[in-house]
C-alpha cells in the first residue's frame, strides 16, 4: 500500500509568522474574539469560529508555548472513543510502557464520540500543557485535529480498523496479511467451503481482510462463493446472527473465519447451542488475539494484532514529533501472526 | 464488618508546624540531607532515611504546595501493579468517567511490583503535581505510602482483594456476600455436592468468598466436605487444573463454583476436554462478570464485582481528601450481584 501524501499543513513547520491582529483583521471580528477561538472557548457564534479557524488554518498559525511552566515532568494524552473497546487495554499497556520509560506520564481519557466531550477534553489537554496526543479511533473529528494543529500539539492517531487521516501519521496493522493467513490455515487443514463473517464495510480494515480471504481462496483455486460472506459489526452477538446464517445455508461451510475475536466467540457459542463441536465438526478462526480467547473453551485459533506494539510505536513517534523530528512515514503498518490453538482442525468426513 | 480505625496519622490534619531544621536537628544530620528525603532523592543512605523519615512521621511533617503553579488542570494518578489484570479496564473506565466530568485528567501508570518502577514513577509523580493518588493493589508498599503522607497527596486505595491497609481509606467489594449468592444459586437448583476452586489463601477475598460458600452450606444443612475444595490463584491454568482434581474424586461434584471468572473459564475448558457438557452434566459458576463471559461458552452464570462503581467512589473519595473532607468511611464495600447466564442448571439425574 502506497504511503499518504502527508499533505502541506506541517506538524513540524516552525510557528507561523500572522498574529493574531491579522486574523483579527482579515476576518472582521475583534482580536479577544479570535483569542477566544485560540483558546477554545465556547462564547462564540458557530459563524464566526469557522471564519476565524479557516484563516488560522490558511495562515498556518500556531499558538506559542507558554513561556513558563513549572510542570516539569512530560504528560502525553492517549484517548479512546471508548474504553469499552476490547483493544483498549492491551493499547494502553504498550503506551505506558515506553513513555514511563521516557518519564512520560500518560492521561487516559474517552470521549465518547461525543462532541462535549470532546470540547471538555480539549479545555483540559490546553490546561495541562500536554506534549501530545494519541488518538485510537477509526473516526477523526477534523475540528480536534484543527483544534490541535492551531496549539502546535502532535498528534497520531493508533487505528486497528485502518480508516485514514489526512496528514496525521497512523499506525495500523497488516490486515489483509492477516485475512490470508487465517484462510490459508483453513485451506491446509483442507477445508473448501469457508464461511467469511466480515466487518462493518466502511472500515478500511473490514475489506482487507475480506480480500486477504478472497487471495487465498483464489491462490488456491476454490471459487469465491458470496453466500458464505455475511455481514457482522465485529460484536459478539453479530458473530452468532452470522455462524447461525451460514449454518442455515443448504450446503453449509465446515470452517468459519470471523474477523475479530469477539465474532468469532459469537459464532462458537451459536455452534455450541446447536450441539455442534468445535472443531471436530466446524473450525473458527478469530482475528485480534484478545487476552480472553486464549481460555475461551476451546481455546480460539485467531489472527494476533500487535496492539501493545502499535501503542510503544505511537508513543515514540508521538515523542519525534514533539521535538520536531519527522516520522519514520506517514503510515505504519505493523505485521499481524497467526496464532495455532483448539478451535481448528481438518473438515470431520461427510 | 467493623469499619478499621484510621490511625492518627491524618491525610487531613492540617500542615504540620514542624521545619526541616528541627527535623535535622533531631536526626543529626544537615537540612539538605532531610530535603533529600523530603523530595524523594536517592543519595541518601537506607539508615539515614529511615531515622530522618521515622521523625517526619513523628511530627506529622507535610510539605507545603508550591506557591505558583501554571498548571491549571487537576491530575490524578490511577496506578495499577499490573495493567494485565482482567480488572484494569473496568476499573479505568469508572475513574476516567468521574475524573473527565470534574474536569480532572487521569494518569495511568503500572508500577509492576517492582521498587525501581514505583521509585521512576513517585519522581514524576512530583514534578506534574499530582492532586492524588488511587492505586489498585492488593499489596499496598509502606514506603511509597509513607512518601505519598510526607508530600501531602491523598492517597485511596482500590483493592478487589480485600487487603487492609493502615490508615488509609479502601474500597473493596462485598466478597462474602458474593460467595454466599454463588452457592446458594446452586442450592436452590438442587446442587448438593459442590466443588469450591478457590484464591490465594494470602488474601482475604478468598478467605471471605469461601467462608461465603461454607455458610450457604450450613444453613442448607449441607455438611461441607473439605476434599470438595481446592486450591487456586485465580488464574485460568489454575482453574483448569482444580476442575481436573475435582473431576478426579471418587464421588465429583456435579456443580462449581470457581472464585475467579478466568478459572472458571478454565474450569469450562477441563470439562469440554472430558466431554462433559456445560451446564447439563456440570454447572459452573465464576466470580467478577468481566466483559469476555458475557459470550464465553456457555455465557458464564457469575458474582458481579462493581469495578466500574469502584473507580468511581475512589475518584469522588480522593477529591473529598484533597479537599481536606473526611471520606464516608475508611473501608467502604461495595455490593456484589449474582448475574444468571447459561452456565448453571438442576443436576443431571444420576
């Protein structure tokens, strides 16, 4: 995959020269207003911030650090959509790592997708003079992103499902790779008839791996047949709705791919209701590798994505961009591995 | 259970009269060797910290916050031994909840049981300027607790375990009810031989969860068979083998009660290896409700832990603390709940 265009909007540029008289000036409106814009206050007609932003934006302006501080020690802001997510943890544990290495202190936070929240996390980040942010999300609010950019703030975003950001370097995992190796596994175990519960289709990573899944399939020359492709939303009940859709299926498949982990217990659990064995009588392979699967019954053959690995990268580059160094590239993608346990075997006879 | 006494070390008295000449004074050493314990140095011999900081505790010694700060947010530090642990992301999301709607960031740190780590992270801890402590930990440092009290910071402790710790507020989980409810649900299904896979005996959760079981016993009249107990450390391997041992009595029982979620997860898989189904031939039942056994297979009948709920209280606990507020109580035990899933059903009939 071709790296992204980092684009002309420069972390690393050195601080714009316009002050904040001009923009003041060019977009009609008192200089306290466009301060008020800078600092991210909310008395300000939506009209009027738009404007003032678009110019700060065109102008490339960026806030001066506070000349002092008595804060001595690093803080950098890791924030999730939702902590619920299953990869919350294993991200957190990577980036807590390398920056208490670095005598970083790490602020979690969740924003909920929610646009207070966001403003409210915003507030507090200026507050607390952070030194950088990490964002794992699939979904990037280009006014955070603007809002970042104005305070000279660097940003990467850590993005499992692949979905990217312009001019923000992103850290992902090789999902298509991934998508071939599950399928790959099955075909030597000698499956031919594999069920594919794929993800949301507007997550980038959703299509690599269906078309990891496709590759193997055709490299090994078994037609690619779209009634064993159903749709899931990577939760665990989309992963039963979805084994149980297959299952219905007149000539049903003997292996199931689920492409996350939490699907793939789905698919297990509506294997097991109806008195199925896994895997005597149908195999499932997972992808992501959580903690739990190691001991789910029986333990889950599934495709690992280095998640604490993606959080030591951001941290780092993260701590490169904050000392005007340029990223490795703009987009990283770190391997994924197939992981061998209990739920795959060779198709029982018919 | 009776709340603990909170000593008379007070987090909350105000600060102390005492100066560091007098304390150098008494110790017979220099002001800047008293300084360097004071501000946590490490070129400072064992015996001469011990004798300086045995007087600052003898003075009730608090050091005074710094007159200026730019820093306008609030801070606190959520610490974890283990960022590992099954509770970790339960327990930070209930802080980070709290925490972001009073306008405070949380900074999380895993200190990984070792000295250097919990050195590293009190250097930083002083210079961001901590409001205040939560640590969730079973195993409470004195020393990292006695450093804490001379800074000034408030400190709460998060400990699903169930150790006490001296003079500072805790927050626990209602261990014995919990084991009470477990067993009884398997009474009440008509369960008369039933296995216990139990903790650490070292921690006073295990003790409260078993005598939790030993209690619904007797009342039932069912008399307690010690071989029907065996030992475990709450980790899945270690539920796989207690179910081993249980299935491996002359006379097993026909139900379990695990007092981890992760053993019985592995209790589960010891029976899906001997081709004994769940819950027809054996019920299980587990302790947490973690997220993954909501879809494990069999969806797992278990004792909530609120560790959201936890979090919570120990952010609105310390805030009260760095406020110079008493907390409710020293020691607060917040209820557990029997959660019924797929995992427990009547004996099978022999």
């Amino acid at each position: 995959m071709a790296p992204q265009d980092t684009g002309t909007e420069g972390h690393t540029e050195p601080h714009g020269k316009v002050t904040i008289t001009e923009i003041a000036r060019q977009a009609g409106v008192s200089v306290p207003t466009v301060s008020r814009v800078v600092n991210g206050r909310s008395d300000v007609s939506p009209a009027t911030r738009a404007r003032v932003e678009e110019l700060l934006r065109l102008h490339g302006y960026r806030k001066r650090p506070p000349a002092v501080t008595t804060r001595s020690a690093a803080l950098l802001d890791l924030v999730f959509n939702d902590l619920g997510s299953p990869w919350a943890v294993e991200i957190i544990r990577g980036v807590e790592e390398v920056a208490h290495q670095a005598g970083v202190g790490t602020v979690v936070s969740a924003i909920h997708g929610r646009s207070g929240d966001a403003r409210e996390w915003m507030r507090n980040l200026r507050a607390r003079a952070s030194d950088g942010v990490i964002l794992v999300t699939s979904a990037l609010d280009p006014t955070l992103h603007e809002q970042l950019r104005i305070l000279g703030v660097p940003l990467v975003v850590v993005d499992p499902t692949g979905t990217y950001a312009d001019g923000v370097p992103v850290i992902g995992a090789a999902n298509w790779s991934g998508g071939l190796a599950a399928t790959e596994h099955l075909l030597a175990l000698g499956h031919r008839r594999i069920g594919l519960i794929a993800g949301p289709p507007r997550l980038l990573c959703s299509r690599a791996r269906y078309d990891g899944y496709r590759a193997a399939l055709e490299a090994a020359g078994v037609p690619v047949d779209e009634s064993l492709v159903v749709p899931g939303d990577f939760q665990s009940e989309s992963g039963f709705t979805g084994c149980n859709a297959l299952l219905d299926l007149p000539d049903p498949p003997t292996a199931v791919f689920a492409a996350s982990d939490r699907m793939a217990l789905g698919a297990v659990e509506a294997l097991r209701r109806r008195g199925l064995r896994v895997p005597e009588e149908v195999s499932v392979v997972g992808f992501d590798d959580l903690p739990e699967v190691r001991w789910s019954a029986p333990p889950l053959t599934t495709v690992r994505q280095p998640l604490a690995d993606m959080g030591k990268l951001a941290v780092r580059t993260v701590l490169r961009l904050a000392h005007d160094e340029h990223p490795d590239a703009p987009r990283v993608e770190l391997g994924t591995e197939l992981v061998v346990r209990s739920s795959t075997a060779p198709p029982a006879r018919s």
